[in-house]
C-alpha cells in the first residue's frame, strides 16, 4: 500500500472511495475521490480497492454528475435561445446583443478537483479563475485575491468532514475538520462585499456546517443533513448563477436539482443572477 492508492475502509463497509494522500505513523491521510471529504484511518483498515469494488462508483456516481451537467448545459443553451436579439428584431438596423455570464473565483483545498472543475468551467463557457488553496489559508488568500479577480461569484470549497469522537456535537463549530476555515473566509468576502445580489458565495465541502456558512455571509452552502456531497456540486451551483439574469432571482430549487447531494447536501437563500446582455456586439468581441 502506497501514497496515490485508490483504498476503502474496512469499518466502515467501502462506502467511500479513497485516495492515500500521505502516511503519518500507523495512520493515512486520506482524500475522497468522487466526495469532498477528508478522513484518516489506520493503515490496518484499508484495503486497496479492487476492480469490483470500483465498479459501483464508476456506475453511480459519474453518470449521475454527467447527467446533472447535461441538464446544466441545457439550461444554459436554453438562457441563450430566450435572450431577445435586437438585431433580428430590426432587420439589421440594431447590431446583435453581447453576453456576460457572472465571473467565478473558485478556491479549492483539492487540486484534482480544481483542475476538473475548471475544464468543466470551460466547457459550460463560464469565466473563471481557479486557485489551489489549503483550507486554513482561504481567508488570507481571498484578500489578495478578490480585489484582483473582482468576481462576481466565489467558490470556497474544498474537504471538510464532522470529527469522529464530535458527532453528538454536530452543532459547535469545532466539531468540524475545516468548516471553521470556511466561516472565516465567507467572512472576508463579506467584508469585501456585503451585499449578497453583488457577490455570491458558495461555501463548504462535505458534512460542513450549513447554518454557520449561512450566518457568516453564504449565499449557498452545505450541507445542510451533514451528509456528503460530491466533488462538482458547488461548481453546478456557481455556473447556474453565472447564466441567471440580473434582473431575476435564482430558483434555488431548480439549481440544487443540478447537484448529485440535492437538499440533504446543499441549500440557499435567494440570490439574484450574474448574466448580463448588452449592445452593440463589437466585430472584435470574442
């Protein structure tokens, strides 16, 4: 067994997937593949994930999110088709309409996921910048960064998890592995900017404490039955509200129905769109 295995926890019945992030004594560190959630175990309770066992995930999982970014594209092509052309409506007169979808600034504690989420951004032709972050730094790292990007929404994400000997304290901040690092840094957001139809947040990772990330500032977060999300949902959430209008509220039932968790992982409050039209569209824009 070696770091960069793909492993499952005896004890607990291989319900999750596991990559081996690193060894420390007679424990591993370990990061999930298809959920966000951080976790150690004893070396003696691993066992290196057969082809068999990698077969439900690969069944369930994948599709399912594949499925969710179809319907996210979709509604995305479907946004561009509803926008009026003023030049169609002119004959010509009027130059065509330009589009701004809402920029994202998404900070990750996992580069995998971050290098996964920003093709997917491409793909759903959303702008977005990416930083590989640790937990513990993000608020540090989004004072430099905010006023440098200017976003329109961020993303503060990552691996998170409610510690093991804390579960009948699912309520006290410190019972969490890293939602305490995600409060802090909804805050400096806040800070930047407080009104949330300027800035949206999406905020948390797996088992994160919802109702703190709520109170600190979120616009979305999870989770709010402490259960796990997978690695793209708060990426669903960011790309439907970079193709929601300004001049409409986000439908927070229909973009939760985007992410593989649904309610039990995420919930909001309402939150305007970041999309924009706007004319004439110059012959040099891109």
């Amino acid at each position: 067994m070696k770091q960069g295995d793909l492993v499952i926890r005896k004890s607990y019945g291989g319900d999750v997937l596991f990559k081996i992030q690193e060894f420390r004594s007679t424990h591993a560190i370990l990061r999930g593949v298809d959920y966000r959630l951080l976790a150690d175990s004893p070396v003696a309770d691993l066992e290196v994930a057969s082809g068999q066992e990698l077969i439900p995930y690969y069944l369930s999982n994948h599709p399912e999110m594949n499925k969710a970014m179809q319907r996210l594209k979709s509604q995305i092509a479907e946004v561009n088709r509803e926008v009026p052309n003023p030049g169609a409506i002119s004959q010509g007169s009027v130059p065509s309409y330009f589009e701004l979808p809402g920029k994202v600034l998404h900070l990750d504690g996992d580069p995998m996921y971050l290098r996964k989420s920003l093709s997917l951004y491409g793909e759903l032709k959303v702008p977005a910048e990416g930083y590989y972050v640790p937990e513990a730094g993000m608020a540090e790292a989004l004072y430099r960064l905010l006023p440098q990007t200017n976003p329109d929404i961020v993303v503060i994400t990552g691996h998170d998890g409610i510690l093991k000997h804390r579960r009948n304290d699912v309520g006290n901040l410190s019972s969490y592995k890293n939602s305490h690092n995600f409060v802090n840094a909804v805050k400096v957001a806040r800070q930047y900017e407080k009104n949330r139809d300027t800035l949206t947040v999406v905020a948390g990772a797996c088992q994160s404490h919802f109702e703190a990330l709520l109170q600190a500032g979120a616009n979305f977060a999870s989770s709010p039955a402490r259960v796990l999300i997978h690695a793209l949902d708060p990426l669903c959430i960011a790309a439907k509200v970079a193709y929601t209008s300004v001049k409409e509220t986000v439908n927070i039932r229909d973009v939760i129905s985007l992410t593989s968790s649904g309610l039990e992982g995420l919930g909001g409050i309402e939150s305007r769109g970041s999309h924009r039209i706007g004319l004439p569209k110059s012959p040099y824009y891109a």
